[in-house]
C-alpha cells in the first residue's frame, strides 16, 4: 500500500495550486475567488490530489486529458460509489478514497465535454443518432 502522508506531499510539489489569475471577471472579481477558495474543503481536494498522483503513477502524467469513452467513466464513477454505498471508503489496492475517485471521474467528464465531445457515447443528441448508435452496437 502506498504510504499516504508522503503521497500527498508528493502530490502537492507534483500539482501545484493553479494560479489565482485564472478567472473569468465577467463573472468574479480577483478578490471573491481569492474568498471563494476559502469555500472549498481541502481535506475532500487533497484526497482529489492523491487520486490524480496515484493516477499519474500508473497511466502517466496527465494521460487522462487524452479522453476516453464517456460510458467507460461513467461505469468507473458508479463502481466506486457502489463500493462506498458497501461501506468501504478506500480502495485496499492503492488507499485511494471512493469519494475521491467519484471527484475525479465526475471533473474528467466535465473536461471530456469541451475538449472531447466526439467521445460521448452516453448521451444521444437526435432520433437520427440514436438509431446510428443502436446499429453500431448491434
């Protein structure tokens, strides 16, 4: 089992903070997110920031930015929160928790939806495609 303490300070010289001149100020002003920030529980990011170290480990950095099927994260979203819902809150091979990968899962999606939405195998757009879908599948 990987030694969670060195992980996540690992993690945190891996994934430094993003900056705090991302924002759009249509929206908020450069001190409301600085407050906004404050908002965000870091026990929940930082268990978040080992998933995408222990992530990184095994797929390499950043490989998930590459896309993949949406049904294939959804189907790993519903897992892990099938094996929360069973009472165990990390997973014994690697220490990750389940609500973490959940996180993980739901911010890929998120990213999948503008930056890959020629993989999105789950949601059917028109009556046309939907019946292009189901002869694929067959």
């Amino acid at each position: 089992m990987i030694k969670r303490k060195s992980v996540i300070q690992q993690a945190k010289q891996t994934f430094p903070p993003p900056s705090i001149a991302v924002f759009n100020e249509e929206y908020m002003t450069r001190d409301e997110l600085v407050s906004a920030n404050e908002l965000v529980p870091t026990l929940g990011i930082t268990e978040e920031i080992l998933v995408y170290y222990v992530g990184a480990e095994k797929h390499g950095p950043d490989s998930w930015r590459d896309g993949m099927a949406w049904s294939r994260c959804i189907t790993k979203l519903v897992r892990h929160l099938g094996r929360f819902v069973d009472g165990e809150s990390r997973c014994p091979k690697d220490g990750q928790h389940h609500l973490a990968s959940i996180k993980f899962w739901c911010n890929a999606l998120m990213e999948y939806e503008q930056t890959h939405p020629e993989l999105d195998d789950v949601r059917v757009k028109s009556p046309r495609e939907q019946h292009e879908r189901q002869e694929h599948r067959a």
